[in-house]
C-alpha cells in the first residue's frame, strides 16, 4: 500500500515536471528563433512525431517509471532540481549562456574548448565543444549548466529514461548482499545516474569514473552524503580498475559522443574490468529503426547540436558491439527517446547465464 501511495505521487509529480519543462522548452526554442532572426529550420526527410505523440509516449515513460516505484524496483527519487532557488538559478544560467552557444552554432565554432587550460592532454575527440555548449565538457559554468539543458531537451524525462536501467540491475542484485558487490559507472557525468543507483542500492560500494574533473566535482558535491560512492577521473579507454574486478557496470550517453573505433575500445575496457558472469548496462539515444516514428528527430540532432559522431553512432547497433567485445546481450528495449541494452560476460567455466 505504501508503495502504491508513493507511486502516484510520484506519476503526479513527473506529470507536473513534464508540463513545466514543455513550458521552459518553448521557451527556449523562441528565444532561438529570436535570435535566429527567424531563419527556417532544418527539416528532416525521415518521419518526425507530433507534440502530442512526443507527449503521449513522455507519459507513457512516467507511468512505466512509476510502476516501477510501485513493485519497489526503486524509490521515488528524491527532487532531480534541489531547492527552488537553484532552480531558478539554473534557469537563469542557462537563458544567460544561451547567446553564445547559438551564436557558436551559427557559425559553426566547435572547437574552442580544446584552447581551454584544462584540455591539455585530452582526446582530440573529447577537447570539442559538444552541443556548441560553452567550455564543452570543461568548467565548472558547463557543469553546472549540464543538468538543466538536457531536461529541457527531453522534456523532464532524462531522470525517468535512466532510471529505466535499474531494472536489469535489480533483477541481477536480488537475493545478492549488496555490501560484497561492486559497480561501476564509467562516463559518470555530473553523477545524476549514481545517485539514482544509490538510492535504490544503498548498500552497495559504487564509483564513477570520467574524464571531466570540472564534472566529476559537480558529482561529488551532489553525492557529497552518499558514504557508499567515490569517484575517479581517468579516460574509459583505459579504466584505472583490475581486471575482474567489477560485479556491475553501467555507462549513460557516451558511445553517441566517441568514434567508432574508440566505442569498440571502451567496450572491451568494460569487458576486461567485469567479473566472469558480470553484468554491462548501457544506456544511450535510439538508433536507426529503433522508435522509426522518431528517426527524423535522430536525424536533426546532430544537424541543430554539434554530434559529430552521432550519425555513425545511429548505425552501429550497440548490441553487435557487445558482442564483437566478448560480451552477449540478454536484454534490449526503449525509453522514450533512449535504449538500454544488458549485456553479461561469459562465465569462465559455466554456461551463460541469463539476466
């Protein structure tokens, strides 16, 4: 009964999040065209959904999430924003910043955060200023303005779609102590995924590795009460972790960001660092076919954002890169405008066990 109490409360404030972020990403898309001066938009040749279509399955999202909250998959998640004033702050940061993420998109300057100090040593594919956003993925300014912007893009859901990948994890968890199992989450960002894991798996040692120290601050700070988490910064190419070392991993919304070949090399990374029978949680965009209602949508995206390895990331399912990466894919399903794929790595001297 409880649970039931929680999960409509829960449906009920997602469903107030979702009109306040469809509210906000209007907004947003007139101050663009302001700025703009009204010049067309790029029209994609692949189907587009309506409003109501994108609104109908944001719900449907919200009720499968709060479904969720009612078998105890998870917790309702404590408030994604913070306080009210923080709130307000961030809003204010991001129509603030607004201006010269729009002016770098009209011109096409992306490359400005590899002159940043903090670029020295980085990846070529990484120093770039992805979404035209300010810094990239380098300052404190772009940490704190991450959060909102991705919210306001997906219409509140981007806590909701994530959540979604506790499923199989819980499936694998269950009748486990969690205190003798370890996890990972490799390109942990501003750690809005890890602090969903910890409340629902409380006991369990969790770290979260990026390649942002700007980032991976924000994190800490954010998870600063969460006693079970600690973070490492260092690239996913090359995991600072022993192999066979890790029960869990789970990585949100990298691969569309790497090159080819580099998401082959994280794969392996995550597959040499994963205890035999451990289990891999991927999370990241739709691809090619996926939601075909919505391949218009995959194709404006790197055409309005700057994604310069999201078109060939769009083709190159994730589950035949599990498996060219020793990994077998168990599970595979949509979020709204995300996929989630579990993966296990064979046993060494048992039959592949399913999740």
């Amino acid at each position: 009964m409880a649970n039931t109490f929680e999960a409509y409360a829960h449906l009920a404030g997602q469903t107030v999040r979702t009109g306040w972020y469809a509210l906000v990403h209007r907004a947003m898309t007139r101050a663009v065209a302001r700025l703009d001066g009204g010049a067309p938009r790029y029209k994609p040749s692949r189907p587009v959904p309506s409003e109501m279509a994108l609104f109908r399955d944001v719900l449907r999202l919200q009720q499968r999430d709060a479904q969720n909250v009612r078998e105890g998959i998870y917790p309702a998640p404590s408030p994604e924003e913070g306080s009210f004033f923080a709130h307000v702050e961030a809003l204010r940061r991001m129509f603030a910043d607004l201006p010269r993420s729009n002016e770098r998109r009209r011109e096409g300057r992306a490359l400005e955060a590899a002159s940043l100090p903090q670029a020295q040593g980085l990846p070529e594919y990484y120093a770039r200023n992805f979404h035209f956003q300010t810094d990239g993925y380098l300052s404190e300014d772009s940490a704190k303005l991450y959060d909102i912007q991705v919210e306001t893009l997906f219409l509140g859901s981007t806590g909701a779609m994530r959540r979604q990948a506790i499923m199989p994890i819980a499936d694998f968890v269950k009748g486990r102590d969690q205190r003798t199992l370890s996890l990972t989450d490799v390109a942990c960002g501003t750690g809005r995924f890890l602090g969903q894991l910890a409340e629902a798996l409380p006991a369990m040692p969790m770290t979260g590795v990026d390649l942002s120290e700007a980032y991976l601050e924000e994190a800490a700070n954010h998870l600063a009460a969460r006693r079970n988490v600690s973070f490492l910064h260092a690239n996913a190419e090359a995991l600072p972790l022993p192999d066979a070392s890790q029960d869990i991993v789970t990585c949100v919304y990298l691969y569309h960001e790497l090159p080819r070949e580099v998401r082959r090399t994280v794969t392996r990374e995550i597959a040499r660092v994963l205890k035999p029978g451990g289990l891999y949680v991927f999370i990241d965009s739709l691809q090619w076919g996926d939601t075909p209602e919505y391949d218009g949508l995959l194709e404006a995206f790197p055409v309005r954002f700057h994604e310069p390895y999201y078109e060939d990331y769009l083709g190159d399912p994730a589950a035949g890169i599990m498996r060219e990466c020793g990994l077998s894919p168990v599970q595979e399903f949509t979020a709204f405008l995300s996929k989630i794929v579990a993966s296990r790595k064979p046993a060494s001297d048992a039959p592949e066990s399913r999740a």
